[in-house]
C-alpha cells in the first residue's frame, strides 16, 4: 500500500474514456458526472500543454485522492502504470541542542598561535544540528578569532571540522597542521590571531585541539569528555567517535 499521511497522489496515463471512469468507480467520486469527465478526459488528451509531464510522456492525468489508495484491490489494471507519491513533508520541532533541557550548548577549540595557544570557547544557540551545522559554527567561532587563512582563491582555510562518517556511523573530527609561514599564494585574516597584527601562526607547526568539556555535547558527537588529541602534536589528526551518540 503506497500511502502519505495527508494526499494520494496516482499519476496515471489516460489512454481512454473507459480507464477514467474505472477511476471514478473505483474510488467512489460520484461528484464528478460524465460530462466533467469528458472535459477531464480532453484536457488530458488535447490540451496536452495544461497536462502533467512525468518522465518526457505526455498525456498522463493527475488526480489528488482523498481517501487511501490500495493497487492491489483496485479493479483498475495498473500494468505499466507509474504511481507515485508526489511530496512527504515532514517536520522536527524537538532540538538535539538545548542549554536549558540538556545543558549540551557548549564545547572548546585550542589553536596554535605563535609560542602558545588560544581558546575558543563555542555555544550554540538552541536548535536542532546536524553535523554540518556544528561544523559550520566552528567555523564562524574561527573567523571570529581570526584563526584561519585565506588561500590564493579568496577561500578560507580552516585547520579544524567536523563531518559525518557513514562508513562508521560516526563524526569525524579531522585536524590539520597550522603553518609556521603563510603558504604561497595566501593572505592572513584582516583581524584576529593569524591576523599581522594578531599573535601570529605558530612558532611549530601544532594542528588544532577540540575539548569536550562538556559530557552532554560530548553524546551528540559521540565524544567521551576530554581533550583530542590530549596533547599538542605535529601529526594531522583523523579521528572517530568513541562513543555511542545520541
């Protein structure tokens, strides 16, 4: 049974006046008398402009139904038919991210600037996010700190995100070395740390750090609470989530 919650929606090919009026028989439309089927059945045939086009095939009638439809006690023949549903809306009200309900608002960025490092603190506003959500407000907490370079293309660069990882279902956190000089072909920030009148990139070439300082957030992205990696390190970082998320 092919069904959606509030319309019906069977495309079907109007090949004769017969095949029409075994879809007003067979779904009890009794309001539609023969002479609307007729106009129905002309404007399905000849005037093919007002019509439907699914797939290049002309000629092919659209009717929203209003009671559920089920092929298989039809008495209509729907061999080489096509029926689909044309739209599914549906809607998430209930947010993943909540400072009052969970408390899981907040986490933390370390970045390597000249000798030392910064912190970002990140909050997120309430809502429901998805990995890319998250991903996309490091990066604005990056921009805002002046954490970042751009490269020859006007692109920023970003040392630090977060994907999704089908493959595991998991979030990916990856974590890329900061230069000690800037690359060819790319300029600083006009504010900020990596800005020429900020503290400047690193005197070492650290990749960044994400702290899961707090355990609710840490349950959203399948962090256990800590510091990753729990020490400055001149590899590039690609890590998984250790524990089950919510």
């Amino acid at each position: 049974m092919i069904r959606n919650n509030t319309e019906y929606v069977a495309i079907l090919k109007a090949n004769s006046k017969r095949d029409l009026k075994m879809i007003l028989k067979d779904f009890n439309l009794p309001e539609i008398n023969e002479e609307k089927l007729f106009k129905a059945y002309r404007i399905a045939t000849e005037k093919k402009g007002q019509c439907l086009f699914v797939d290049s095939v002309k000629s092919q009638l659209r009717y929203n139904f209003k009671k559920i439809v089920d092929p298989s006690r039809s008495s209509i023949n729907f061999t080489n038919t096509e029926i689909a549903v044309h739209s599914i809306q549906m809607y998430n009200s209930q947010f993943n991210i909540d400072a009052t309900a969970y408390g899981n608002n907040s986490f933390s960025i370390i970045v390597p600037t000249a000798a030392t490092t910064s912190i970002m603190n990140v909050t997120l506003n309430d809502g429901y996010y998805s990995y890319t959500d998250i991903n996309r407000m490091i990066q604005v907490a990056l921009v805002n700190a002046g954490a970042y370079l751009v490269d020859s293309n006007g692109n920023n660069v970003y040392y630090v995100q977060i994907t999704e990882n089908a493959t595991y279902y998991a979030a990916q956190v990856d974590l890329a070395k900061v230069p000690t000089a800037l690359p060819s072909g790319y300029t600083r920030p006009a504010t900020g740390l990596y800005s020429s009148g900020g503290s400047g990139l690193p005197s070492t070439s650290y990749t960044p750090q994400l702290v899961i300082n707090n355990a609710e957030f840490g349950k959203i992205i399948g962090y256990s609470a800590g510091t990753y990696p729990n020490a400055q390190t001149t590899t590039a970082q690609s890590l998984l989530s250790n524990i089950t998320h919510r």
